[in-house]
C-alpha cells in the first residue's frame, strides 16, 4: 500500500533511493476533469538525474473535440492526430512506474485515476503530493474547509520564482519538483508564504501600473511616477526594472526602450 509522505520524510528517503528511476515526477493534460475523459499529454521526468523518462502527447481514442481543456492546455486535435495511442505506449509508462519507489505529483490523485483508467498500475512505495504539502508552506487558512485551501501550480511555481510553462505536462512536472525543492531549502516560509505571494502581487501591480503610465506620458520623473503610482516599494521596482532593461533612466527621467516597448505592446 502506498504510503503519502511529508517533507521532512521525503528528505530521508531522497537518500535511500539514489538511482536513477527509483524517484519521478509525473504528470498529465486531459480532455477534461470526468472518468470519461482521456489522456492527451503525459510526461514521466527522474527527480535524481532530471532526465526525460517519458515525455509525448497521447491520442485519445474515440475523442476528436474537448474546447474547454483545449483553452487551458492548448492541445488541438491536429496535434495529436498522430501522436500513439495510450494503448501503444502503456508498456513503457508501465515499466517506469514499475521501477519507481517514490512518486512527485501535484494533485497526484488526478493523474493517477486517468493512469488507472488506461490499464496501468501505480504501486509505488511513498508518494508525495506537493499540493498538499504547498497548501500548509502557503499557509491560507479555510475557515470552512478548516484547512489550508490548495494553491494552484501557478501560484506556487510564481511566488517560488520557478520558469513555468504551464499546462504542459513536461513543464508542470518541472515546475512540481522546483516547488518542492524550494519548500525544502526555504523552510522559514513554512506556514507563511502567501505573505511572500502578496508582495509578489503588488510588485508586477507595481510593474504594470508604471509600464502603462510610460506608454501613455513618454518619460516620467520619480516625483511623477510617485503621484500617479499608488502601489508598493516604486522605487526598488523603479531599479530593478531599470537594471533588467526594461526602463531606461536618462537625466532623472524614465521611459521604456524602444525594444521593451515593442515588446509591450
């Protein structure tokens, strides 16, 4: 039976299984959220060595149309019209998981019915859910729920400053392991990120108010900026994005590159 570990136990155990294949990372793109729906996208990544376990879209048999996960995901029929089916690569994916000790998802139980219901196994030893262990790291607290609400993947690869592309099978597995590894090494934000979140929040508030107040007046000086820009810490965000590129500072006036207007606009 497979037994849902935390962090602390996580660590541990990282050091028992050190070779490649005995830790994954896994994660799926459907068609949509119920029993009937199919696998459109599946990657499988090792947690010890980072490599691509197995990574390819899925074509689901018997669905040609699924607009709303199509929204999200941006996986198109023409995409997978000729990817393999479930039924073509289950032998791989199976003997993967059958290697496997530990098993890193976030909201695991998602992926794994859609996995179940394709005619694999998942027998792994320990499993470790990062969205369970994220809702505590993050520390928004249901009065109704009497728990820690879930954060989305989005918002925890965000305030954990992690390069995610979301929605992407791949690229959510990566974001996945980054976050738990972000909740290990930064264990003085146990219980309180999303104050870290709401910085985060007012700094790209800040980033877009000052961007868009320059692209309608042209150049600005700090007094300016100051009178018309309500949000937090102006100028460390000034400096930042003055140092980044994407403000330039001239004779005490700011304005945007010609370069980062482009890409603003």
């Amino acid at each position: 039976m497979t037994e849902y570990i935390g962090i602390e136990e996580y660590q541990e155990l990282k050091q028992k299984y050190p070779n490649p294949g005995e830790i994954i990372v896994l994660d799926t793109e459907t068609t949509g959220l119920e029993e009937y729906d199919k696998i459109l996208s599946l990657s499988i990544l090792d947690a010890n060595t980072l490599d691509e376990l197995f990574s390819s879209l899925i074509w689901p048999n018997g669905m040609r149309c699924w607009r709303d996960a199509e929204r999200i995901n941006q996986i198109t029929y023409a995409m997978v019209r000729d990817a393999p089916s479930i039924q073509q690569v289950r032998g791989e994916i199976q003997s993967i998981l059958g290697r496997a000790k530990i098993l890193i998802s976030y909201n695991g139980s998602f992926d794994i019915g859609f996995i179940e219901r394709a005619g694999m196994k998942v027998e792994v030893e320990y499993q470790v859910d990062v969205m369970f262990l994220y809702a505590n790291y993050f520390g928004e607290y249901s009065d109704y729920w009497q728990e820690c609400r879930w954060q989305k993947l989005t918002t925890a690869s965000f305030t954990c400053g992690i390069e995610h592309k979301a929605h992407d099978s791949m690229g959510d597995g990566l974001a996945t392991l980054g976050v738990l590894e972000y909740m290990i090494a930064h264990p003085e934000y146990y219980g309180r990120h999303k104050d870290l979140y709401e910085t985060k929040c007012n700094v790209r508030r800040t980033e877009k108010s000052i961007l868009g107040i320059l692209q309608r007046q042209g150049e600005m000086t700090y007094d300016d900026l100051l009178d018309v820009c309500y949000h937090c810490k102006v100028k460390d965000v000034l400096a930042t994005m003055v140092s980044d590129g994407r403000l330039k500072l001239q004779d005490g006036r700011y304005s945007i590159p010609e370069n980062a207007l482009r890409n603003h606009n």
